[in-house]
C-alpha cells in the first residue's frame, strides 16, 4: 500500500480544486437558462472562479467543506492502515493549502489546525467482493450544512399546508427545504434526499445521496418522476443563483429510500451548493495506486465554463474606498453594483461575539467588514491568500447591527443576506450590506492586493480578523441605508409561488 496516501492527497486535491464534468454541464447548462440579471452576473462570476480554480489548483471555495470518505475494500484489507493514511493525507492537504483549517473542537473552540479530530475526517467503510478499492471524497461546506433540514410527518409545513405520510407530502417537503434554503446555501445548489429511516441514518442516507451522479436516473420509476419535478418546479420559484431572483435555483435532486419505525416517517434532506464538490479513484489493492478515477473521464478535457471576467464593467460601478463616509453609503440603492478598493477586515462567528465584549482591535469607524473565512498560506513570515469567498451572513444577525451602531461599521460584505435587526441598524446609522457571490474563492482572491496584518489569530485562521488591502472587489448592494432588502424581496415573492403548489400532484 505505498501509494495510498499519495492517491488519497490526489483525490483530496482534485475534489477540491476540479469539479466533476455532470456538475460542469449542470453549471454551464445554467449559463444557457439563466435570462439575464443579477442572477447571471453571479452565474459569470461562478463560471470564471470554476475555471480559475482549475488552472491554479486553488480551493474553489475557501471553505473547503467536511470531508466525507466512502470506502469500499475487499475481504480482509486492513483498514486501520488505510485511517491511518487517509488522516496523514487530510494533514498533508491541509498544510499545502489545499483544505482550509476546519476542524474546532466542540467545547473548547480550539482549531486543530490540521483538520484531524475527533469525528474528522468522517470515514465509511464497507466490504465487498472486488478485489480493488474503491474511495469517493465530499467536500460538503458550512453554508449549505447549515441549510440541512429534516420533517417528520405528518405535519403542516409553512406555505403549503398539511404534509401526509406519503410522496405528496414527502414532495412538500423538499420544495420547502429548497425554499428555506433561499440564497444561504449558495444556490443554484442540489439537494439528496432520504425518505424514511431513523433520524440519525436519515440524515446520514440523505448525504450518500449527493455521491450519484447528477446525470443519472432512479431506478425507482416514481422517484425519477419525483426527482424530476422538484428540479423543475424549484426553478421556478424564482429564488436563484445566490437567492438573487431568477430562473435557476436547482440543478440536481437525488431521492433515496429507507425501511422506517412504524411511528416514524422522516423526509431528510442534505443540501448542497452549486460548488458540488466530489470525486472518486479505484485503487490496485495491493498498492494503492490509482487504477481510474470515478465520475471524470480523462480522456476529454475539463469543461471550459467562460470566456468572460465574471463581472462585466459597464461603466455604472459606484467605486467605494475605504473609509467610507455616511453620505457616500445613502447615496447607494440596492441593486447597485459596487467596487470596494482600500483596507477591509474580516470578520466570523468568533469575531462578532468577541465585539460585542471587548473594543475591536482595529479602528472600523468608515471601515468594511467581510463575512470570510480565508485560506491562508505563510512563508518566511508573509501571508498569502489563496482562497477568499464570503460566508454566509445570516449567522451574525444577533450581533451585527449592534457592531454597526458601536464602531461606525459603514459596509458589510457577505452572503446570502442579513435579518431585519441588521436592517434596521443599517438604515438608522447610515450602513450597506454588499452581496458576493458564495463560492467564488479564487475570484475574490485576485482582488486582494495583500494582507496588511492579522488580529485575534488564537480563534484559529478563519475565524481570526484578518487586514486586507483591495482592489475593485466586487459585489452588489442586496441591504440600504433606506429599509430596502433583495432578500426580504426575494423571500416574500418565492413563497406566495410556493403556496400556490399546496395542491397534490402526486
């Protein structure tokens, strides 16, 4: 088994910076629906930071996801060695930059700096009577875990009533968990679903879900009609690429079925966003060499998505430098695109609580705060970005508009968009919230010019507030200072659609 690690480091790597061709073609077909908009801006962006990745064997999303191994071995392999070695590559990645550091322990915060732990990575063995080995790799994010969602019915489900214990009820549930999902999971996104179950293998089946292929049919023939139609209908629900409006909201649903307790009928679904992130390799068991790769054919180059530079300048940008004055961010109205150039920091979850007890260590007053978790290199005592999209917002609502009102916060960059509480503080102290587009890593990164300093590096690398210096970063104002929200918007329109599809179909 010599080559094990370095096959596992491979399928690491290429799961993370590669995307597989059936989510290409899912993507670029996207391209081609897509009418017009901010959703196809955002469509442009995604399609040129996929490519981007490609070329730079870069993250494609800074947040490099849990990963999940499936593993598949003959009779009598030792499986101890093969944790051992999958947990060495994990580490090995990790340190070249290609996994961001994810793994926190529970209780104490504490990053562990090498993505091992307990519980990561999430490895599942299973024999069988082949003689090769065979291991598939999902890089899942924090953004669409998040968005994860189970039912137990019946029950009455927001906007589309009463839900039974059968495939009606089981297709309300998965329109509502697109649905709920909005722009937070970075849509367009795919979901894998499992009827049935106990909670626990539910959620678990609902994950295995997301290993098939988006081009492949159900065996089940009611499935694939269900699997279908959700697909559909989610597009037309008007929720879009990043929950901005528009025609494309899904771009896969996988239904899988499990036997349940007789007082049980879970429907759990995992969502994943559009950066679909999984791969596969067969390995000689006696080796560990790679044999072939799974859903890829290396025989046919990757996809090439655009040709384009994400966002096209038209000349109508609203140029913003940090300091940023109160009379500068009244003037701007959601809609507007924006081109952010001077000092930002980041900030996340660890950030935003630690604000809230203690005085920032930077002076934020004009300042840009950045939802991000970056990736972050060091050599010879300089940083480097390598990968640098936003996160998603909505989980610094308790804390957002009080930081806005402290410490003059005038711009907040994220995604997927804030509540009403951010709202209202924006509004009341003169502050925008800027809307990137979830995923693109390496897109945001060429706009980083470099990294000025770093504070509160003891919460670990993403969660640390990092000084960055840019140039023409772009995103869209989706929050003003006036009370408007796309979001809210957004929200408001693609439930009264969703309530007029209460009526069974199946």
């Amino acid at each position: 088994m010599d080559a094990f690690r370095d096959s596992m480091l491979q399928l690491i790597t290429h799961t993370s910076t590669n995307l597989p061709p059936d989510v290409r073609r899912a993507m670029a077909r996207a391209l081609g629906e897509e009418q017009g908009g901010r959703s196809l801006q955002a469509l442009n962006v995604i399609a040129t930071n996929i490519d981007m990745a490609c070329d730079n064997e870069g993250p494609i999303c800074q947040d490099t996801g849990w990963p999940t191994f499936e593993i598949k071995t003959p009779v009598g392999a030792n499986q101890i060695i093969m944790k051992k070695l999958i947990k060495e590559a994990v580490a090995e990645a990790t340190r070249r930059g290609k996994l961001r550091t994810n793994s926190v322990n529970s209780l104490t915060g504490e990053n562990s700096s090498d993505n091992l732990g307990p519980g990561t990575p999430t490895m599942h063995f299973e024999q069988w009577e082949s003689d090769e080995i065979e291991v598939k790799l999902l890089l899942k994010g924090g953004g669409c875990e998040n968005k994860n969602i189970q039912y137990s019915l019946p029950m009455e489900i927001p906007h589309l009533g009463k839900a039974g214990r059968d495939l009606d009820g089981v297709r309300k549930c998965i329109l509502h968990a697109v649905w709920q999902a909005q722009g937070q999971g970075c849509s367009a996104g795919a979901v894998g679903v499992c009827i049935g179950g106990d909670r626990a293998q539910g959620y678990i089946n609902a994950k295995e879900q997301l290993f098939r292929s988006l081009d492949d049919v159900n065996a089940n023939p009611e499935l694939a009609k269900l699997e279908d139609y959700i697909v559909q209908t989610s597009n037309t629900l008007g929720i879009g690429t990043m929950g901005f409006g528009g025609g494309v909201t899904l771009i896969g649903c996988k239904i899988g079925v499990l036997n349940r307790l007789p007082a049980s009928f879970f429907v759990s679904v995992a969502y994943d966003c559009w950066a679909f992130r999984r791969l596969g390799v067969v390995l000689d068991a006696q080796t560990g060499a790679i044999k072939r790769w799974l859903y890829r054919d290396d025989q046919e180059p990757a996809i090439r998505m655009t040709q384009g530079e994400g966002f096209v300048r038209t000349g109508k940008e609203k140029v913003l430098r940090a300091p940023i004055t109160e009379e500068q961010v009244r003037s701007l109205e959601v809609g507007d695109v924006v081109l952010v150039s001077g000092d930002v920091y980041t900030g996340r979850d660890a950030v935003h609580a630690h604000l809230m007890k203690n005085p920032p260590p930077a002076d934020l007053n004009g300042g840009v705060l950045y939802h991000c978790g970056p990736v972050v290199l060091k050599d010879n005592d300089i940083h480097t970005i390598k990968a640098a999209g936003p996160t998603t917002s909505i989980r610094e609502e308790p804390y957002q508009g009080e930081i806005i009102k402290r410490y003059g916060v005038r711009a907040v960059i994220g995604k997927g968009g804030m509540g009403a509480k951010t709202l209202a503080a924006m509004k009341e102290h003169g502050a925008v919230y800027l809307n990137a587009i979830g995923g693109a890593a390496q897109y945001y990164a060429k706009s980083i010019d470099r990294v000025v300093g770093v504070e509160l590096l003891e919460f670990g690398i993403p969660e640390a507030m990092w000084h960055l210096h840019v140039t023409d970063f772009p995103a869209i104002v989706t929050m003003d200072a006036h009370g408007n929200s796309l979001h809210a918007d957004v929200e408001k329109a693609s439930a009264a659609v969703l309530a007029k599809l209460a009526e069974p179909v199946f």
